[in-house]
C-alpha cells in the first residue's frame, strides 16, 4: 500500500499488486464518472484523443456493460430535436453547438473505440468519482458498494468479450473496497473524513498528479473548450 499526503490525502490500494507497465504501448480510457478521467489524463499529458465517454455524466458500471452489450445502439441522443440525454440515462454535457459536428465527433469516438478495444495495446481504464466531495450520498458504504459492485461486473463482461485484452482498471473513490483476487483493479482511495469543499478543480488537477506519478509524465495545467470537440 501507498499513502501519499497531497491537499486531498488518499492511499492506493493494490492487493493483487497489478504492474503498470509503461514501457509497452498502452491506451488511456477515460470512462466515467464525469469529466474529471478525461481532464485528469489530460492534465498529466497521458490523453491523446477523444472517446465515448469522456465528456457524459452521470456514468456509472450498469449503464456502461448496457452499452457496450448493445454495441453503441442509440448512444447518441436525438440532438437534432434538441435532446442531450439517451436512453441510458446519459447526459451529453458538451455536445458541440453545431449538432452535426458533434454527431460527426461522437460517430468517430465510438470507432476509436473499438478500434482500440480489438487493438494490442494495454488499456488502461480511468475512472473517477468525483461526487463525494459535494454530495454526502456518494459517502455512503451503500452507495460506494452499489457503484463499486457495478464496476466489478463490467470488469467481467470485458473480460469476456475481449480475453486476451492486458488491462487495468485505475478506480478512484472514497472507500476502499475489498477487490476479488481475479481482479485488475487498482482502487485510490481519497479520505472520505478529509474533504475540502468547493475545491473541484484542484480535486482534478491533483487526480492528474496521482496518474502523473504512477505513469512518469509531465503535468500540464490548464485547458481550452476545444478538449471538448477533438
């Protein structure tokens, strides 16, 4: 276990002691539970393109196995008509204003998508909680266990769908949870009883540093609302 003191103290937990190997190819993958994975990849210069669901929210393990067993069916809302939520009870928060474009850029990031799900590289998956520093209901075991227990079935069903795949999962939250021995989950763990309130972009930025250390890049502060268009 590591315990690191930063402004939002947090520890890693890692029994089954996943290697993060960066020295083979690997890919980033952003996937919930705000912008927070994506923005946090991009403050540690790991992100190099758009995905799915980088830029959706709420997000959570149930809903995203339903999408990817129904291969992306009906994933981007009826924007045309003026609608930002689908059927998965997603919003799509930054949709570009020019709705073709955005259908354009939401097409190519599903693509992407499974391009790199089929390709060698390791994946890594990013996910990052950040409700739980303003909403008292993402403290709670029940919900944290909910969520976490969510996060461990779609861990099989990619197993299943893709088992050759070399992956880990990078989970951020406030509890620790007891991760199955067949498991590549890393769980970080922020302390729950230390919370900064109306600190959300710093709670970002230093979610970039923890991925900065653990991956050995540079951070890089700051971003436009092009990110958001890519």
């Amino acid at each position: 276990m590591i315990i690191v003191e930063m402004y939002y103290h947090y520890e890693i937990s890692n029994p089954n002691h996943i290697q993060l190997d960066t020295n083979k190819e690997y890919t980033m993958i952003p996937f919930g539970h705000r912008c927070t994975s994506a923005l946090a990849c991009k403050f540690a210069n790991l992100r190099k393109m758009s995905l799915p669901f980088d830029w959706v929210t709420p997000l959570f393990g149930k809903q995203m196995k339903t999408i990817l067993e129904n291969q992306f069916n009906d994933f981007i809302p009826n924007v045309r008509e003026q609608q930002f939520s689908n059927k998965y009870g997603i919003r799509f928060d930054h949709f570009n204003h020019n709705v073709e474009e955005g259908i354009l850029e939401y097409t190519r990031r599903i693509e992407r998508w499974f391009r790199i799900m089929n390709d060698t590289t390791t994946k890594y998956f990013i996910y990052i909680n950040e409700d739980y520093i303003y909403d008292p209901e993402f403290r709670s075991e029940s919900c944290n266990d909910a969520r976490f227990s969510e996060m461990v079935e779609l861990e099989q069903f990619l197993k299943k769908t893709y088992p050759s795949m070399e992956y880990a999962i990078l989970y951020f939250n406030c509890r620790k949870h007891d991760i199955p021995v067949d498991s590549n989950i890393i769980n970080i763990v922020f302390d729950a009883n230390n919370i900064p309130v109306n600190r959300i972009e710093e709670f970002r930025y230093e979610c970039g540093e923890i991925l900065s250390m653990l991956f050995h890049t540079s951070m890089s502060p700051g971003y436009s609302s092009d990110i958001f268009h890519l």
